[in-house]
C-alpha cells in the first residue's frame, strides 16, 4: 500500500495521529538560578530533594524535563549577570534560590513564572502583591519570619544563662531584607535582658574581627541571621565560633554539625521537596499568580554538646529531648 492511500485509510476510520511532540512528552525547560557556588554539598542535598519531588510527579530529568543552571557564589554582579542569561533561555519557568536571584530576576521577566525556593518576606520585599494572591509571574515558599530573632535569643539563654550581649551578624549585600530581622531582634533583647548589637559584614575576614571583638569580653554571644552568605559558610563561622569561645546561635543543621553550638531553621530540603508540586502545576498550566505564598512546615534543632563542653556550657536535658539532632 501506498504511503499516501494508507494515510487516507487512516483518516477516514475516524484514528488519529498519537500526540507525542506537541503534547504532554514535549521537553520542558527548567531555569535554575542559584546563589550558591556549585558544588556545595548542602544545596546539593537540596536540589536532590527538589528533583524526587519532581520524580513522583513523573518529571524526570533527561527525559521530559532538563534543568539549566546558573551558579552566582553570593556575587552581585554574577547574579545579575545570571539572571540575564536565564531569561534568554526562555525557559518555560524559573527557580530561583531566594532574594538576591529573586531580585535579579523581576528585572528582567514579567512574563516567564519564577517559583522561589527559600526566602524571607516576599511581601515587604516587593516580589508579591499578597501571600493569599501573589498576582504577577512570581511565587513560591518562604523562610524563617522575623520573629524567629527571638526564639533564637530563647535558646542562646537556657544553653549560656550568663549571655548579656548578642551581636547579629549578617551579609547586607544577600541579606538584602536585614531590616527585617533587624527591629524584632532589638526588641526581642530587651525583653530579655539582652544588650543588641547589629555587624554587617561584607566578608569572613571582617566576621573575624567582629567575633575576636566579642570575645575580649565575657558573657557575649553571637546570633546569625538566616542569609545565603551565612548558610555558603557555615562551616567557617562555626570554626571562628569554636575558637573564639563564643556561644552561636546558626538556622542551618550543618552549621551545628560543624561546630557551632546550636542551629535552629526550616527545613530547606522540605522546601524544596514542597517547591516541586508548584512546578508540576505551572508546567501543567497554572498561573504563579493563582498559587498562594506557602510557609515552612517542617523545623529543625540541632544541638552540638561537645561544643556546649569546650564552652564549660550545660545544655539542659529537657532541651536535648527537644533536638532533632545532638552532636556528641
């Protein structure tokens, strides 16, 4: 039979074509805007979470979905530099890390849907109408609330009761939103007992300083603010936490296993795990704009006892039963 008369048979039984390219198999391109550097073992283990949510809603990776990452080190300008490039992908929508990329990103797409992964007060930070109805291309799951500041002062006093001053240290070129933290935290202080003190530093060599100036005198503590630079080093502010003697309070678990005395956060691997529904469901058809602002429902304390020794500090038993780790 002839190529075109089999055609014709075709048609006229009422068949048709099957729907591969054009339909539901058709790739889809994901653009991934991160803040971190690549490689880092953390986002890793996020990413890893992101992906078997995206799994179980039958988007593998190679097969009908690729994912194009861009990695920024907590620089600016890389960031925007970034940001630019993902966007002439044309990607059919964008994830994005947390508030630097975010910012990035909303100067250069009102159009493409960006899903953020880990960010603080998207509200007061522009990037959306409402946490009911983002409105825009934009939404996505959040991070820790202001009020976290003073949990963490909570926690710093039953480990070291002693503590009468606590500095809040933070990067202002990531912590774009620090003032946020920064108010609930002089007040949360206050409440306490607790004298404030706000560093912004740029770099780990000006953390450093800060930290060796604390030290000098007794009784002080340190707190870090939930931040991408803090979170990309954490392992380098628990080694100056441990050997400046100084009792610090971190939001990542990693930071805790690392030596710092004690962690308090979300999950961000749950976050991101969570992320990938919304996903499913832009690639499917929704709208950012119709998908509300989702909170953190899964947190994690971490506490480091051989820290607490070294610091001659006696974490109470009842704080233990509480941990979901404890570092021994």
């Amino acid at each position: 039979m002839r190529r075109r008369d089999f055609i014709m048979l075709f048609a006229g039984a009422g068949l048709a074509w099957p729907r591969t390219v054009a339909g539901q198999d058709r790739m889809r391109r994901i653009g991934m805007l991160m803040q971190f550097a690549e490689g880092n073992p953390q986002v890793l283990t996020w990413l890893s979470a992101l992906r078997e949510g995206l799994q179980a809603f039958g988007w593998v990776e190679g097969r009908n979905v690729s994912m194009d990452f861009r990695w920024a080190g907590n620089d600016v300008n890389a960031t925007q530099k970034f940001a630019k490039e993902v966007v002439a992908l044309k990607p059919d929508l964008i994830f994005s890390s947390g508030s630097p990329t975010t910012r990035a990103l909303v100067q250069e797409t009102s159009s493409i849907p960006i899903i953020f992964g880990n960010l603080v007060d998207p509200v007061g930070q522009g990037f959306v109408a409402s946490l009911a109805q983002p409105g825009g291309n934009i939404t996505g799951f959040v991070n820790l609330e202001a009020s976290v500041t003073g949990k963490y002062l909570e926690l710093l006093k039953e480990i070291a009761p002693r503590i009468n001053r606590v500095t809040l240290f933070f990067n202002p070129s990531t912590a774009i939103y620090s003032e946020i933290y920064i108010q609930p935290f002089k007040t949360a202080a206050a409440t306490h007992g607790i004298e404030p003190l706000v560093a912004p530093i740029q770099n780990m060599a000006e953390l450093e300083s800060v930290m060796a100036a604390e030290a000098r005198t007794p009784n002080g503590g340190m707190m870090s603010m939930p931040d991408g630079f803090t979170n990309a080093y954490s392992a380098d502010i628990a080694a100056l936490s441990v050997r400046y003697r100084l009792p610090t309070i971190h939001q990542n678990p990693a930071a805790a296993r690392a030596g710092v005395l004690l962690s308090y956060g979300n999950d961000i691997a749950d976050n991101y795990r969570r992320a990938a529904g919304y996903v499913n469901r832009i690639l499917k058809g929704e709208k950012p704009s119709d998908l509300p602002v989702q909170f953190p429902v899964k947190f994690l304390l971490a506490i480091n006892l051989r820290t607490a020794k070294t610091l001659g500090l006696e974490v109470p038993l009842f704080l233990q039963q509480r941990a979901d780790e404890v570092i021994e």
